[in-house]
C-alpha cells in the first residue's frame, strides 16, 4: 500500500472514530451544559450582590446554597398547599391574579402550561395518531380539548403536535374520525417519539408483552 493510501485509511479511520466519540459525547455534553443551566438560573434568582458580608447571609453567596434554598422553598409551599387554611389563602391570592389586568394574561398562561405537564389536570397524557395534510399522512399528537363546540365546530377535537427538536408546536381544529388513540404506549414515550423526530425507539405496550419499536 503506498503512503498516499495509508494516509486517506488513517484520515478516514480518524474521521469515523471522532464521529463516534461525538455521538456519545455531544448527548452528554448537551445534558450537562442544560442542567447546569437550570442549576446556575436557580442558583442566582436570590442576588448575591447585594447580601453583606457581615451576617449569616453572606453564606448565601456560595455557589449551590440559593439552589438549595429554592427547592426548600417550593417543597414548604407545596407541604403548606396541602393545608385546607393555607390552601384557601393560595386560591385566594391565585383568584387575584387571574383577575388583575394585564397580570391575568401572563399568569394564566404560565399556569395552563405547567399544568399541562405536571399538574392535576395534564393535557399531555392522551396521544394520538391524527391526520391532518392527507388521508394517508399521520402526525404524532395529544388531545388537549376533546369538544370544540364552544368554538362552533361540532364534532372536532382540539389535538396538539409538538416540532421534532424544538419545544414548539401547533394547535389543529380536526373532525374526530381523523384522530387514532394510542393505547399501547405511554405519554412519555408518544412524546419523546414526537420531538426526537422519529428517530428514538419506543417501547409498545401489549395486554400480554412489551416489544420495542425501531
């Protein structure tokens, strides 16, 4: 093999194994870089600059301990919510809110979407199958109203399609015999599916096994 050859089989060797180590890597790196993102914004929403030095405060300038304060925060108010006297006193103030101009569109809306993921009432937790370009086209999405008569369109559901690698999506107005319900998967895996693009695979839950699907 002549010198020339050797060096392209080395360039390409060289090539394959770096693409190799950045499909492990960069899923890493970008879980990392993201956590800490989250660690850092939480971390800082008590300013640091300000505390003095010269009372217990000044603790609060370590790097994780306004992190630590945060969650301690919301558990507390989480364990207080449970409270009937307490609770009353947050629906309350939470009556205010969606109540004052202005404030009401903003505090709403942060509230339906984190409701939506994590709260007593999820949207996210029924996906479905629905056509919408075409009678042989099928886009992954979760019903998020399942009667839009309010809106005057009898018969249709309101189904949400999330963009693949983006935490976007849309809203479609469709007639109900367009929409196929998932049964045999998750929410989780319905959306991890949806975002990733297709490429993940998801685990298909049957009565009497699970497969996994590629």
């Amino acid at each position: 093999m002549s010198p020339k050859s050797r060096l392209k089989v080395l360039a390409a060797r060289i090539l394959r194994y770096f693409f190799q180590g950045l499909l492990i890597l960069a899923p890493m790196g970008v879980t990392a870089l993201t956590l800490y993102w989250v660690f850092v914004t939480i971390d800082n929403i008590i300013p640091k600059e300000i505390l003095p030095l010269e009372t217990p405060l000044r603790y609060l300038r370590y790097k994780g301990v306004g992190f630590v304060l945060v969650l301690l925060l919301v558990i507390v108010v989480g364990y207080l919510s449970s409270s009937f006297i307490v609770s009353r006193i947050f629906a309350l103030f939470d009556h205010m809110l969606e109540r004052t101009p202005f404030i009401k569109y903003i505090y709403t809306s942060v509230k339906d979407v984190f409701d939506a993921f994590v709260g007593e009432k999820k949207k996210f937790d029924h996906p479905v199958l629905v056509q919408i370009y075409g009678e042989d086209v099928w886009e992954m999405g979760f019903i998020t109203q399942p009667d839009m008569s309010n809106f005057g369109l009898e018969g249709y559901t309101a189904v949400y399609v999330p963009h693949a690698y983006a935490i976007t999506g849309k809203v479609f107005m469709v007639p109900v015999g367009k929409v196929k319900p998932l049964t045999n998967i998750s929410a989780g895996e319905a959306m991890k599916f949806a975002v990733s693009g297709g490429v993940t695979n998801i685990e298909v839950h049957d009565k009497h096994e699970k497969k996994e699907v590629r």
